[in-house]
C-alpha cells in the first residue's frame, strides 16, 4: 500500500472536503468529526459524482414520538444525482448496504493528511 499526501490540515476545516486524484481515481477526503475520511467519488448507481453532494447526520428515530430526524454527526453524503446516500466512514448505503463505495484508510502525520492506496 503506498501513502498519497491529499492536504494539509491547515487546508481542511472541519466539516470540509476535497476532491482529490490519487493514482488516477478521484477520491474525497471529509474532516469530519475530529477525523479524516476518504471515499472514492463515484456513485454505485449510474457513475454519479457522489462526493460532491451534501454533507447530513445519520436518520434516526427520535423516541418517545420517534419521529425521525439527523442526528449531528455528519457522516453521510447524498448523491447530486439521484439522492442515493452512503455513510462516510464505512461506504455503505444506508439503505441497502449490500451497495458500497470504497474507502480508503488516511493518517496524518506532521501536520499532513495522506490516504493509503495500493
Ligand atoms: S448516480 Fe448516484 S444516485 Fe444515481
């Protein structure tokens, strides 16, 4: 696996993003709570731009009425396309996730946030 710096950290706020090409793949990297999280920007449905739709929390229900609402973790980013919504941190769909979108592990080290891609 080799080590691609993406940004310093200087350059992503908290609740930003950047798209970045490492080894010829767009890829995200969201600073989200406290972390770094790199997804690649194409969406499983029909090739959408994924990464470049908005930032939300997760649903949940809210008991004791249990309406449903975000809770305040942004973690889940909404295709522009279609609306198709996959968590961050694991690629998932939130509603079916047997569709996924790769991520991608990052460290940051000196002040610089890389992302590892064989
Ligand atoms: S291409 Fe992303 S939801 Fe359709």
């Amino acid at each position: 696996m080799a080590r691609h710096r993406v940004a310093s950290t200087e350059d992503l706020d908290e609740n930003e993003r950047i798209i970045v090409e490492v080894q010829g793949a767009e890829i995200a990297v969201f600073h989200t709570d406290g972390d770094y999280h790199a997804v690649l920007n194409y969406c499983v449905h029909q090739s959408g731009p994924l990464c470049e739709g908005p930032l939300s929390g997760k649903l949940v229900a809210d008991p004791p009425d249990f309406t449903w609402d975000y809770d305040d973790e942004p973690r889940v980013v909404t295709c522009p396309w279609h609306n198709w919504k996959f968590d961050i941190q694991t690629g998932e769909n939130v509603r079916d996730s047997t569709y996924t979108v790769p991520t991608f592990e990052t460290e940051v080290e000196d002040d610089e946030v890389y992302v590892i891609r064989g």
